[in-house]
C-alpha cells in the first residue's frame, strides 16, 4: 500500500500510524476514537487515513484479464 508519508497539506508525519490505524479499525474498534487514540487531531491528516485506498487490489483484476486476453491472441496465432 502506498500511503502518503506525510498529510500534504499541513506536513504531519502520518504514515507511522497507518498500521496501527488499519489494525484497530479491522478489529472492530470505530475509525473515529481510534484516530484521536493515535493523536491524529487535524481533519486533513484525519482524511489522509480515512481515505486512503488499497489501490493495488483494484489493479489486480485489470492485470489478470490483460494477461489472459494476451494468451488467447498468442495461442490463436499459433
């Protein structure tokens, strides 16, 4: 996952806390006191977290159907 390193718009340090975040959050605990639990208290270093995305599971399938559609050209012009 490519979290940013820093929140662009006030430069606090936020990825340190992004594992701890994502654990929490998986475990049942609510987004919103585990973020002041980690002492993240601006709303844009907030919405770095909240809103990062796993953009590498939404790749993936796209990756997959390019590679199987490359095979059946491949074998077609065998």
């Amino acid at each position: 996952m490519l979290i940013p390193v820093r929140c662009f718009t006030c430069g606090n340090l936020i990825a340190d806390k992004y594992d701890d975040y994502q654990n929490k959050v998986r475990s049942g605990e609510d987004p919103a006191k585990v973020l002041d639990s980690l002492g993240i208290s601006r709303y844009c270093c907030r919405r770095m977290l909240l809103t990062s995305l796993e953009t590498i599971q939404q790749i993936i399938p796209f990756y997959e159907a390019i590679q199987r559609r490359n095979q059946e050209v491949q074998s077609e012009l065998e």
